[in-house]
C-alpha cells in the first residue's frame, strides 16, 4: 500500500463510529435540526442497507419527530402501506397484506421480508401514538411510474364527487388505456406522429381538479382525515409527469431521469406542505425522511452523472431547502451476495458481488477492516468534524450503482462512476459484507 493510500485508511479508522448503534447515534446527532434526511442504498437488494436505513429511520420517528417517509416507490402502491399504518379504514389487518399492489417490477424492492417487519413497527407507533395524542407518521411514494393505475383512481374519486368530471376524465385518459402494459410504446408512437400526445388532455384534468378542489372538499370525506383529495390531486399530477416521461423517453429529447427526479423532489415538496397545512402545531417543523437509491439522493454535482446534464433528488433538495436544512446518507459495501435480475422484468436472483475494484471507494473502505462503520463527512450545521479525512477522501474515485439489473459481464461499464464521496454525501455506512434482501413469497 503506498503512502498516501495508508494515510487515507489511517484516517478513515479514526474517523468510523461502530458498532451499529453508536453509528446510528452519531448519525441522528449530525442530522441536528435538518427538515429532510435522505437515505440511500447502494443496491435495490442488500439487506443489510435496508435493516440499517430503517433502524434510522426509527430513531429519526421516536427521537427527533419526523413526520413521515417518502420512498422511491409509486404513489398508489404506497398509499396502500400509508392507510394501513395511519388508520383502520382498511381492508388489510397485517403488514404483509398492505404491500400487495407492489406488483410492477421490480416487486421486492418494496414487497420483502425488511419492508413488512418495518411497516408492522411502523402501525404500532401510531396506535400508540394516538393514545397519547401525538402525531402519526405517514409513509408515502414518490415515484411516476404508476401512470395507468393513478387515472384509474383520478376517475374512481371524481364518479363520487362529479360524476361529469369523471366522464370528462375518462374521455382525456381513454387514449392512454391502449398502451397499457406497453408505455414506452405510447413515447414512439407519439415521436414519430403514428399518435397523438395527450399532453393537453391529462394536464386539463390536473388543472380542473386543483381549480374544483374547495368545492370537492366540501362535498366529500377522505382516506385520512379528509385527506382524498390531497391522494387524488397527486395521483393526477402522476399522470401527467408519467405522460412526458414516456413520451420523451424513446427519444431522449429530455432527460428522462430529470423529468423523473423532478417529479419526486416535487412531489416531497406537496407532502410537506400539505403536513404543514393539517398540523395543529404549527410551531412544530414538519421534517420528511427520504428512501431512495444512492444515486437519487447523493448531490449528482459531485458525480459523473453532472457530466451529461444530470440531476437528482440530492441536488434539487439541496437547493430547495438550503445545505443546512438537508442532510443525506450513502451505502455502500465490498463483497457479499444481492436480489437482483439479469435483465429488465426478469425475475429476482440471489447474485454473489464481484469484489470491488481496487481503484474505487468501496476498495478503499474495506481496507479499513472494521466491518461496518459510519463516516460523518459534514453535520447540518455545515461543520466538518474531520477535516483531515475530507481532504483526502476528496479526489475523484470509482463508486458502485446497482439498480435492479446486475450484469457482471459489463460490470464497469454498467455499474460504476466517478464521484467525489465526501461532496456527495454527508454521510457514508460502509457494510463490508452484505447479504441479499429476501423477497415475500406470493
């Protein structure tokens, strides 16, 4: 090992908080008064990532007063888990049963054995909450793809509410009811003129909605303490930002991954303020814990992901609400086994991981040896308790992204880049060995 290389692991030993539970506490106590915490994984199928994110999350809820959990998950499929956990006016009696509509690939990034033990702990924190009088913790999905089943709910609600809204409704939607199950055929069609855009036409029913929405509010009750027109409006906003996703992803006019991340960072933006709208205390901050993939919510600056116009979660929220208002947490790990498929819609795999490279974060970290340990590069208060490890991890090195696909055969190419881990993250867990995440069986 050369020098500077054994300085750098020198000072990561010196820096690492461990076992897990002082990890945790010295994590909690970096947050300070952040409104949005986002945490991460390096995978969509590690346990281990999973355990650790939802161990924070907890003491985040119980300690420090978050009020709820937005995941990068779909808003219908979520909502589900979030009746569930906040109230009785449901059909599901165990955690399990309220992950069921995760049925769109990947289903265990959401529907696995991690996700029900959290969602269980998650209902009894607020039934006993409510015997206290405190506040419920919700938990919500952020995510686009949802865009069949959210006009389906976009129309269920207004037959209650404006039955000529509702065949309006159903008139605007009905071209997209063709590509069901094909979405990204309706992008192709659309670009070469073989369809019309209906772009006009779902934003129409948005903007209706939003403009009737008093009027609605008064003529009807809620899932949630009123709360169905909120889950309605959002669901019509899916539908629109799902619209041109599709509709530019053949052809890459856009960026896809920006109208994606936009439509996330928005969508965090309306649960806020609707929270703020319902609470009582007003005095009392409303403060959102993220779940999403490393490469959502590490600041994308600080990655090749910039380099071609790029921009996630991480970044928008940091300038939304101020780099001392925010404070987001990586995962990463050397070696072990993962969930994941060969291909796109292919079936969920337990994959060994290559070691990683020598020339990546990842190999530099395992050094180390201590196992599984935190790294605190910057508190929200803008501080950096080591300055010494700041500057040297701070050169440009290679870090690992796995999604859903693990292609080993172009593992490179397919799933590394470059990034500078300290201007990324405010906060590393390194897990040295990892394990796969285990899938509910149907």
């Amino acid at each position: 090992m050369v020098a500077s290389q054994r300085r750098l692991v020198d000072a990561v030993k010196a820096a690492a908080t461990h076992p897990r539970e002082r990890a945790i506490q010295s994590i909690v106590n970096s947050v300070g008064n952040a409104q949005v915490v986002l945490i991460g994984e390096m995978t969509h199928g590690t346990k281990e990532f999973y355990e650790f994110r939802c161990e924070i999350t907890k003491t985040l809820v119980e300690k420090c007063g978050f009020s709820f959990v937005a995941v990068e998950g779909d808003w219908p499929d979520v909502y589900r888990i979030n009746r569930f956990v906040q109230t009785d006016k449901t059909s599901d009696s165990k955690p399990e049963q309220s992950l069921r509509d995760f049925t769109r690939f990947p289903q265990w990034m959401w529907r696995n054995e991690t996700i029900r033990d959290f969602v269980g702990w998650l209902r009894k924190h607020n039934d006993s909450q409510k015997l206290t009088g405190g506040r419920s913790v919700g938990m919500y999905g952020l995510d686009l793809y949802s865009m069949f089943r959210s006009s389906e709910e976009v129309v269920k609600y207004l037959s209650k509410v404006d039955p000529a809204a509702a065949e309006l409704a159903t008139e605007r939607y009905g071209h997209l009811s063709r590509y069901r199950n094909k979405e990204e055929r309706y992008g192709y069609d659309v670009g070469l003129k073989l369809a019309p855009s209906v772009e006009q036409e779902v934003l129409t029913v948005l903007l209706d909605l939003l403009k009737k929405g008093p009027e609605y509010i008064k003529s009807t009750g809620g899932f949630l303490d009123g709360d169905e027109y909120f889950y309605t409006t959002q669901n019509a906003r899916v539908v629109t930002d799902a619209e041109e996703y599709y509709r530019k992803s053949m052809f890459h006019d856009e960026s896809t991954w920006n109208i994606r991340d936009t439509h996330m960072a928005n969508t965090l933006e309306h649960l806020i303020a609707y929270h703020e709208d319902k609470s009582v205390n007003k005095e009392k901050p409303v403060k959102a814990v993220v779940w999403a993939h490393n490469s959502h919510v590490g600041d994308s600056r600080a990655t090749g992901y910039s380099e071609t116009g790029e921009f996630n979660i991480g970044q928008l929220i940091r300038d939304r609400f101020g780099l001392t208002h925010t404070f987001n947490i990586g995962f990463t790990t050397f070696n072990g086994t993962v969930t994941a498929a060969n291909y796109w819609g292919g079936p969920a795999e337990k994959m060994v991981l290559n070691d990683a490279e020598s020339d990546t974060y990842e190999s530099v970290l395992h050094e180390a040896k201590l196992g599984e340990y935190a790294l605190i590069f910057r508190n929200a208060e803008s501080s950096i308790p080591n300055i010494e490890l700041a500057k040297l991890m701070d050169t440009s090195r290679y870090e690992r992204m796995i999604g859903v696909q693990y292609v080993k055969k172009t593992e490179r190419r397919s799933h590394y880049i470059r990034c500078h881990l300290p201007k990324q993250f405010d906060c590393v867990v390194h897990i040295d060995r990892t394990s796969a995440l285990k899938p509910l069986e149907d």
